[in-house]
C-alpha cells in the first residue's frame, strides 16, 4: 500500500500511474490484466508467452485448438476520464493539518486519472481526458499510444482548480465526443444536487455507455473537526460561488454526519438507476489499495 503523501514525492504523474498499478497487481492472483470490463469478448489462438491460465480447456478439448479468452478489457476499449477541475476539489490546500505533504482532492484525482489512463494503454485501448468546471476545458481524444498518454499526463499536470461545476455541460460534451460505446469514469467531489446528477447522467446511460462514477471526499469533509474556539456561530464561505452562511458548531457535528451519509445515498441511486457504479473513495487512503478493491469487484459482479 502506497500512502497519499509518498506518491505525491513521486512528482512525475507516470511514475505515480506505474506505482499505483504495480501495487494493485501485487498478490492480484484473480487476474494481470485488471481490465474496466471482465464480460467475454472473444477468441484468439495462443502463441507461446501467453498467460496458460487464460486457455479455455473446454475449448480446446471440443476443437482441438488452445484457445485464448479475451475480455472486454482486453479488446480496445475506449475510455474517456472526465475530471472535476472545480474549486472544491482544491479546498484544503497542500499540507492539510493531520497530513502533511498528502495531496489535495484534485491531485488525488489526477493519480486516479493517470492510472486509470495507465491501465487502458497497458492493455492497448484508447484513452481520452475531458478536464471540466462549468465549461469542458482541455480535453483529449481517445487515442491509443504511448503519446497521448503522455499527453494526457502533461494534461492533468496542468490542471487548476477553478470555479463550479456544470454536469450536464460535461456529460453532454462527453456524449458527443465519444459517439462508440466506451467506457466513461467522472472523478469528482460531487458539490451538486443529485437529481440534477442523475439527470445528466441519463445522457450517457441511454448510449450505453459504460459508467463509473467515482466520488472523492477528503477525510476533513467526510469528519470535520470543528474548532472549539466556535463558541457562537461560525462563517463559512463556499469556495466555487463565494457564498457565506452562518452555522451553529453544534448543530453542524450532529447534522452533517446524516446529511452526508444522505447525499452519498442520493448519488448511490441515481447511478444505479442507469447502471453505473459509484465508488466512494477518500483522498487520504492508499489509491492502489482502493483501486485494487475496486477492480475486483469489477471481476466479481454479474
């Protein structure tokens, strides 16, 4: 497991992408190739250096042949990454009390961005980035090669956060752009109403797109501290719109713990409710551990 702050030392987003998916690989016994998709896709023959465990005996036993299974993972699938380039995704700064040196949720998101993008050229599919706040802002077709996930990199390296976020102008962007089935993973914070969400998300469910929303919280979000210095009210300012609100301190450690849980079950339903996967995810956990958990469910599910 490789901590939040070590792979922010690594500096380089390839190093980081290696990193992290050398980590989910390791004692990965269910398969080496961690496709976005485990479904059946097709046969091709075995040449020597094949993986044998990959042969389907029943196969080979019926024709004669040593077959190989491929997976949908496994036979140029598209992938495009759409990342939240919002001001909230940068809320806390680098170091953060409790974690210093760790990344914030952005560059976190840009590690998760690089090794997904990591694992789509590994097996030879196209990858593509779409960078958005309430505007698309850098984006990159899906393309294999080596060059444009180097560009991609260069891409997520230049990220700054920046204003709100429109999920129906990124989701509609993204439609257009991707006009073949493909895979589609939105990174974010998800600042939004979730009936709004889900309704952009319909934009993709209905192309059949493959949808995996990840939701990245920071450990401060998911359980603030509030400060025992707040003896009255507090202020507190909205980073993407500069709106202020009081809150009582009080009210907040009793209400916001329920009301988060709320929210995080709001967006649960309406991804399922277009087959998508939602993935919760903290910006202070290892990413190769929390990847690797996801992939396997990926294996696993019908």
């Amino acid at each position: 497991m490789i901590p939040p702050a070590v792979l922010a030392q690594l500096g380089s987003l390839d190093l980081v992408a290696r990193s992290v998916v050398d980590g989910v690989l390791h004692g990965a016994h269910y398969t080496d190739r961690p496709g976005f998709s485990q479904e059946f896709a097709e046969y091709r023959d075995y040449v020597p250096g094949d993986d044998p465990r990959f042969v389907d005996w029943n196969a080979y036993a019926r024709t004669d042949r040593p077959l190989l299974k491929l997976f949908e993972g496994e036979t140029n699938t598209r992938l495009l990454v759409l990342l939240d380039g919002s001001a909230s995704m940068d809320a806390f700064g680098v170091p953060r009390t409790g974690a210093a040196g760790a990344p914030t949720k952005l560059r976190y998101a840009a590690y998760l961005a690089a090794a997904l993008a990591f694992i789509a050229a590994r097996q030879h599919d196209a990858v593509g980035l779409l960078v958005f706040d309430e505007h698309p802002r850098a984006y990159i077709p899906p393309r294999p090669g080596r060059g444009n996930l180097q560009a991609l990199y260069h891409r997520l390296d230049e990220v700054e956060p920046q204003g709100g976020s429109d999920w129906r102008e990124a989701f509609t962007q993204a439609a257009s752009r991707l006009t073949k089935r493909g895979v589609i993973a939105a990174i974010s914070d998800f600042y939004c109403d979730p009936a709004e969400f889900g309704r952009s998300l319909r934009i993709l469910g209905s192309r059949g797109h493959d949808l995996i929303v990840f939701h990245l919280l920071d450990d401060e979000e998911r359980a603030p501290r509030i400060r025992r210095a707040f003896r009255g009210s507090a202020t507190l300012r909205d980073v993407e719109t500069g709106d202020v609100i009081e809150v009582d301190p009080n009210d907040l450690r009793s209400r916001y713990p329920r009301r988060l849980a709320a929210h995080e079950q709001a967006l649960r339903r309406e991804a399922g409710a277009v087959g998508a996967d939602y993935v919760r995810l903290n910006a202070d956990e290892p990413l190769d551990r929390a990847l690797a958990g996801y992939l396997r469910f990926r294996v696993r599910r019908p």
